[in-house]
C-alpha cells in the first residue's frame, strides 16, 4: 500500500514540475532559480487571467493589481512592475482592456476597464487555464498528503 501511495506521490511531482516547464526551465544559466510551480503559472497564461478577472469586476490601476494578485495567492504569486505594466500595455493594445487617466491633465493613475473583446478573451481562458490549475492543486494536495499525511 505504501509503495503505491509512494509512486503515486513521485508521479504527481513529476507530472507538476512537467507541467510548470521542467526543472531545465526553471533554472536557467545566468538568471536567477525559478519556482517550477509560479514559473508555470507565469507561463499558461494565469497573469493574463487573473488581470481579466479582476478588472472585469471593476475598474482597476497596476498598483492594485499587483497588490490584490499578491494578496489572493498568499505571495505565492507576486508581480512586481516590470511585469504589470508591459502587461497592461498589451492588454491594452490588444483592445481588452481600456485605459483612462484618473486626472487627464497630467499623469496620474490609469485606471483599466474590460472591453468587449476583453470579456470574450476572459471566458477563453477561464476554460483554457482550469485543467492547469486543477493539475498544479491535485499535484500540491499528493504532496501535502504524502509528506504530511493529511
């Protein structure tokens, strides 16, 4: 029974570091280590989705993107502005999301709304993204239940 709970758990690590790009991706030369897990999520498309969805509930500027970002995943998931804001600018130019001044008259915060096209590109990645995500949690939850048997 302990071998097949044993195998069971190696697999389901394997299968989520093979999910989040491998350990070579992970680390790569002259850059600093990377989380196979967060680094994954960087990759499929989870910033993208979590910028939507919160921006679809309501008008929203980088600095509260990347706080609420870095709140609902524990710091697990942390954007820092060199990814937000390159991000928001493709959104932008992608026409999902709109972008307006707080004060026009001079450079303020940028407030972003979803547009059309926007909410479309949400629903697609709400059922593109799901299987990644369940993958990752029943992943973490073999690894929680091996080691700590909970």
């Amino acid at each position: 029974m302990a071998g097949k709970k044993s195998q069971r758990s190696r697999e389901a690590v394997r299968e989520a570091v093979a999910q989040a790009g491998g350990i070579e991706e992970a680390v790569a030369p002259g850059r600093r280590a990377q989380d196979p897990f967060t680094g994954g999520l960087r990759r499929r498309a989870v910033l993208p989705l979590l910028v939507l969805h919160l921006i679809s509930k309501g008008p929203s500027y980088g600095n509260q993107l990347m706080e609420r970002i870095g709140a609902m995943t524990a710091g697990v998931l942390s954007v820092n502005p060199n990814t937000m804001y390159p991000l928001l600018r493709q959104l932008e130019g992608r026409g999902l999301i709109e972008g307006q001044w707080e004060h026009p008259e001079r450079r303020s915060r940028r407030y972003y709304s979803l547009t059309a096209e926007g909410r479309a590109e949400y629903k697609r990645l709400v059922d593109e993204v799901r299987p990644f995500l369940d993958s990752v949690k029943s992943s973490i939850d073999e690894i929680v239940q091996e080691v700590y048997g909970r």
